[in-house]
C-alpha cells in the first residue's frame, strides 16, 4: 500500500520520528513517501493517492505547526479519505497547558481513524532562537533527549499490523 509520512517539524525531532515510523513502514512492505508536511500543503493531490496517512506534529506551545494543521483539516474534509494516524512530538513539561486535548482528538467521527499518540521530542538550546530560548527558560524545561524509540517502532508495527487486517477485509469484500 501506499503510505505518506508526513511531518512538521522545526528543529528535525518530528522529522526523525517520522523517518523511524517509515523505516518499519518499508520493513513491512509499504511504499512509502515521507515528506515535510509543508510540501505537501503546495501538493494538492498528495492526500488523494495515499492509502494511508500518518501525520505528525512539533507541539509549539500547545498547538500543532500550521503546515500539519492544514493537512488535519484537509484529511478532515475527504469523507472518504484514507485512514489516518496521527502523533504528536512534544516535551510535556515545557507549557502550563501542553498539548492542548482539542488537538490529540480523533480526526474524523466514523470514518477509518486511530487514536492519536504522544511521543517526546528534543530540546537542544544550542538550536533554539533567542525567543525561543527565552520561553523555554521561563517554564524551565531542561533540555534533554525525550525520545522513546522502541515505542515508535512498536506503534509503527501496530500501523502495520492494522494495515495488512484492512487489507485482508477489502479482499474478502
Ligand atoms: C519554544 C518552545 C515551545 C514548546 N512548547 C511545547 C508545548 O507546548 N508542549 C510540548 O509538549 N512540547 C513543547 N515544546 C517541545 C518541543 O515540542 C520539542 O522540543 C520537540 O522535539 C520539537 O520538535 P521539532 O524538533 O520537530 O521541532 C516546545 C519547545 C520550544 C522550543
């Protein structure tokens, strides 16, 4: 099948949790196209031929990038679009109100949709603006590397497993 892994990210975290998720994608026999969810907002037909989406975004301050927030709302608009896996990279730490629940909803009510995850992130302060290290500064966030990369791999295989039952329901169809 078909599968894009689309990404929003600004300092690259989002983006290797995204390549990791590919990776096991490919493993298990996936054609997979992994592209900044950015690019895909100037593809307009990019969501059409994908037999399955996952969609992945940096949390800034509680809220998705605006790149992945356009293509929610696009996956949200297709009816009959493909079923969609969204995650989250974030420091849960880092704001007062982080990862904003509105945003970690599921996508579409009765249409294929999965349960959206969390993962941590990164902070490195060497790759930070100044604006950026100044809020990070005034909630204290420590910097550090917060990745769990088993239980990206274990959600990738899950995406799999989940995709290959699909596949089997269609055929029997
Ligand atoms: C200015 C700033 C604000 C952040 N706000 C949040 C937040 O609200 N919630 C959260 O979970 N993580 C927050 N983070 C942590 C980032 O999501 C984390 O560093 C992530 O790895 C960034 O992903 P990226 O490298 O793909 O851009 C923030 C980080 C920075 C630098």
């Amino acid at each position: 099948m078909r599968v894009l892994v689309a990404t929003a990210s600004k300092h690259g975290a989002t983006t290797d949790v995204g390549a990791a998720i590919a990776d096991v994608l490919r493993e298990r026999g996936h054609d997979v196209v992994h592209a900044d969810a950015a690019d895909l907002v100037a593809d307009a037909g990019a969501l059409e031929t994908a037999g399955a989406v996952v969609l992945g975004s940096a949390v800034y301050t509680g809220q998705w990038l605006a790149a992945a927030t356009t293509l929610r709302s696009r996956l949200l608009r297709m009816p009959d679009g493909p079923p969609v896996f969204p995650f989250s990279v974030g420091i849960r730490d880092v704001t007062l109100a982080p990862l904003d629940a509105a945003w970690l909803r599921p996508l579409r009510a009765g249409a294929p949709m999965h349960p959206p995850v969390v993962f941590g992130g990164r902070l490195r302060l060497e790759e930070l603006s100044l604006r950026e290290r100044s809020l990070v500064a005034i909630v204290r966030a420590r910097e550090g590397e917060y990745t769990l990369w088993d239980d990206v791999r274990e959600w990738a295989e899950r995406i799999a497993a989940r995709l290959a039952v699909d596949a089997e329901d269609a055929d029997r169809r």
